[in-house]
C-alpha cells in the first residue's frame, strides 16, 4: 500500500472513532479491553496520536515516552481526540518523504512506518469504539486487512516482547483467503517467533511455501486481521491443524 493510502484509512478511522465514541458515551466498556471504559480508550488513543505527531514533527532520532493525557471531563474528550487525530494526519501529510525519524523496526522509511503504523493503530481502535457502542463495524478492503496481519506477524511478534514461544519448534501457517499472495508461516520456538512471507510476490520465500505446517489460520483478511489482534474469537476463522497452537495465540498473543 502506498503511503497516502494509509494516511487516508487513518483520516477515516479517527473520525469513526470518535463518532463511536461520542454515542456510546465515556462509561461505555471496551469488550476487547475489558479493564478498559470507553475514556479510558479515548485516552490512550489521543495519547498515542499526539506521540506519534511529535516524532514526526521533531524527526525525534529517540524513543520518549508519550504526555499523560489532560484531566478532561468527559464532555471534552472526544474534541480532544479529534483535535489530536488531525493534528497527526496533518502531520503525516506534510512530512518530507525523506523523513528522518526514530520507528520500531526496519521499514521502507520512517514516513512509511508511521503512516502505517499510525493507520492500524487507529483502525483497530476504530473498532474497539464500535464494539462498544453496539455499532457495525466498518468493512477494511481486503488489502489495508491483510497489511494489518502482515505488520502483526512481522513486526510485533518479531520483537522480544512477543510471549508467541514453544518449548520445540512448531509452524504456524497464516492465509487470508481474499487478498492474493497474503500468507505467511511463522516459526515458533523458545526464541521470538519469526514470520515468513510465503505467499507470491517479489519478497515472498518460495522454499517455505510447499513446506506443511502444524497448524493454519486462514480466512477473509478482515476477519484474519481482527481475530489476530483479538477483536473477534479464534472461531471467526478456519483453524486447522494443531489447536494448541490456536490455544498459545489466544493465551499469548495479544500485543
């Protein structure tokens, strides 16, 4: 995807968010959170835009940590999300395609990064909000999807943090059914797991495609992307294969 693209997702989804927000009102519980109430949600969202926006801004060549948020009443949270949402998308909009800047892992640039980051971090807050306002959740193509599960397996669970860990080695086969080349393997072990792309595509591992695995995912990659990042249960896909597997990722994998 394109780095205007993701802007554009995050565009959409802060708004969506606070719309979900504002109608499920600040006491709303967060299912996918359950220690979390709808302020609680806001808070850290409009925390980590304004974080995000000050990195991007500052070419901050560091990792800071991000401001508490202001002691709003409730009234006044949902303006103060937006107001950070579109300082970030603005942010993101007129920063140089050089863009020098500290990220998490390697990326095409830092630009990249945070546009993407920024866009999945919204979206799945995006619907967080919507599950607690008893709300549709707004469809994802199948490509923003897909680079969701993507930036899950070969980002965040490539970092020691990951608790995705098994005593002997074991696969993991990750497939979303609608979104071509989108498939990955993931090797797990007493180390941090290490995904693969092996699905077709210039970067994809042609020696792991044929290899079997011990247990696959697969699905739509809407429905992949929110099991993955526990916004659905497990049973929203197809598992097959090894359920302990499906166990370790229900137990171990959030992030």
């Amino acid at each position: 995807m394109e780095i205007t693209e993701f802007i554009e997702t995050l565009r959409l989804d802060g708004g969506l968010l606070a719309d979900a927000a504002e109608e499920a009102g600040p006491d709303a519980p967060v299912p996918a959170c359950p220690e979390w109430r709808m302020r609680d949600l806001i808070r850290h969202v409009g925390r980590v835009h304004r974080w995000a926006t000050e990195i991007v801004t500052q070419e901050a060549q560091q990792p800071s940590r991000s401001a508490e948020a202001p002691d709003l009443a409730d009234e006044e949270l949902a303006g103060w999300l937006r107001e950070g949402h579109h300082h970030l998308v603005l942010a993101l909009h007129s920063a140089p395609q050089d863009l020098r800047a500290w990220s998490f892992w390697p990326s095409p640039s830092p630009l990249a990064f945070w546009a993407r980051r920024q866009a999945h971090e919204t979206s799945i807050h995006r619907a967080d909000a919507q599950q607690a306002a008893g709300t549709p959740l707004t469809p994802l193509p199948s490509a923003f999807a897909a680079d969701g599960v993507d930036e899950l397996l070969t980002g965040f669970h490539h970092l020691d943090r990951s608790g995705l860990r098994t005593d002997v080695p074991r696969t993991l086969r990750v497939r979303a059914t609608d979104a071509p080349g989108a498939e990955w393997t993931v090797h797990l072990s007493p180390a941090p797991p290490h995904a693969v792309r092996t699905g077709t595509g210039g970067n994809a591992s042609a020696a792991e495609a044929g290899k079997p695995a011990d247990c696959t995912f697969e699905g739509p990659a809407e429905e992949l992307y929110l099991a993955l990042w526990n916004r659905l249960p497990l049973d929203a896909i197809t598992v097959t294969g090894d359920g302990t597997l499906a166990q370790l990722w229900r137990e171990r994998g959030g992030v």
